[in-house]
C-alpha cells in the first residue's frame, strides 16, 4: 500500500462533492436551504464521504511515521485553513476567535467566519486516530464490524465520535482499486485540483460580499483557483519537504551510536 499511485477517480469525485457542497451553500444563500432537504442531505453525506476518502487515501500512502505524518497534515491542512477563516472573519468585521484557528473547539456547530470549516476540525482531530484507522484498514472485514460497533456505542457517550465510523470505512475501502472513467475526464480533474480551495473559500465569496450569484459564483471558482496555485502549492511543497528534512536531521544522531 506505501508508495500507491495516486487514484485519479477519488480526485474526481472530491471535486464534484466540493461542488456539490457549493450548490447547497447557494440555494442556502437565497433562504431556500431547508425547501430543500434532499440537497441538504446530499451536502451533509458530502461531508461524510470526504472523511472516507481522506482515510483511504493517507491509509494507502502510510508509512508508520507518525510524529512525521501529524507535522505534514498540519502544514498541509492549516494554511489554507486559517486564510479562510481569517477572510471570512474580516469580511464580516467579526472579531475572531484565535480557538477556531487550531481546530477548536470540537464540535458541528458552523463557525460564524466560514460554517463548511466545522469539518475540518474533525479531520485535523482524526489524524490523532490515523494509526487505528490504518490497522483495521488492513485488518479483517470482521475488525472493520468491530470497529464500527464501537464508534456507534462511544456516539452515545460523545455524539461527535460517530464520524469516526466514516474513517474507518474509508481506511479499509483502501484495499480495492476504485476507478470510474466519468470521473478522471478534465473537468473532474479541474475540481478535484480545486476541491480544498473551493470548499473552504467558497461560502466568504458567496455569502459576505454581497455580490448577485452570476457574479458570485464564478469568482467562487476564481479565488479557489488563485489559492490553489498560491497557498494551497506552498503548503503541499512544504509538506513533502518535512520527511527529508527530519531524516537527514537524524542521520548524525544515529551516526554517533
């Protein structure tokens, strides 16, 4: 699994999620979000299916380095995370809560500054979780069952714990090859790229500027375009550069024994 080549369709379908997430947001916008429970619905699940495919994803590419993994996903996750919320704060002249820029507290209730971030809070605490996830990713069907049993049992006691189960599921998905061509076209691909960028920045651009929707929309995909190339690029090059960087501090250390 270390090493897997990187799967093309799960791209895709992040893309098309992020934009389905986008579309709620919008009807939202217009107070016709709870008119429609079945986009509302499908927005949620989104949400869901994006934990599964994070998990199935650092599930294949994991290498038992865990202390390196935490310090890669925060430089990965947290950049992009704290330019959204930081313009979402400012655009509404709000003042912000320094909690909400580390992933606190713990809880789905929507930030004021940018509500689709309430999610990544539960991704940044589940990285804690990622060398459970992982083992029974690579365990029987039967631990998977276990599994799932105890995140609904430890949902009783702490209702968030049930998005643990998303995790799991998606750390044992890991084993099969998931490919749809309809999802490795161009477009797909494009939100794909995008997909972080879009579903963090998209609701500041659509709901705090003011703006009509056939303006709104399009500059959505517009800013979640430039942060793709700035500050999303930046945060992926440096956290691929931390394994190298940490190994070639250790070499000395282990030289002297």
């Amino acid at each position: 699994m270390v090493g897997a080549a990187r799967n093309r369709t799960l791209d895709g379908v992040r893309g098309c999620l992020a934009v389905l997430v986008m579309i709620h947001h919008v009807f939202s916008s217009h107070g016709t979000e709870r008119g429609n429970s079945i986009l509302y619905f499908s927005s949620a699940a989104a949400v869901w299916v994006f934990f599964a495919l994070s998990s199935c994803v650092l599930t294949r590419s994991w290498d038992g380095r865990y202390f390196v993994f935490l310090v890669r996903r925060f430089v990965r996750l947290w950049p992009l995370y704290t330019v959204c919320i930081g313009a979402g704060y400012a655009l509404q002249g709000i003042e912000p809560s320094v909690l909400q820029f580390f992933w606190m507290p713990v809880t789905n209730k929507p930030p004021v500054a940018d509500p689709p971030a309430w999610s990544l809070t539960f991704e940044a605490w589940a990285m804690l979780a990622m060398p459970l996830f992982v083992w029974v990713g690579r365990a029987s069907f039967a631990w998977l069952m276990i599994a799932l049993l105890a995140t609904f049992l430890a949902g009783l006691l702490y209702p968030y714990a049930i998005f643990a189960g998303f995790f799991f599921v998606g750390a044992w998905l890991s084993r099969f090859e998931l490919r749809w061509s309809v999802f490795e076209g161009p477009l797909p691909q494009f939100l794909g790229r995008i997909s972080y960028p879009l579903y963090l920045s998209h609701v500041p651009v659509l709901w705090y500027l003011g703006l009509p929707s056939v303006v709104s929309i399009p500059l959505a995909f517009g800013v979640a375009t430039i942060l793709t190339v700035t500050v999303e690029a930046w945060s992926i090059r440096a956290s691929r550069a931390i394994r190298p960087s940490l190994r070639r501090a250790s070499q000395p250390a282990l030289a002297r024994v």
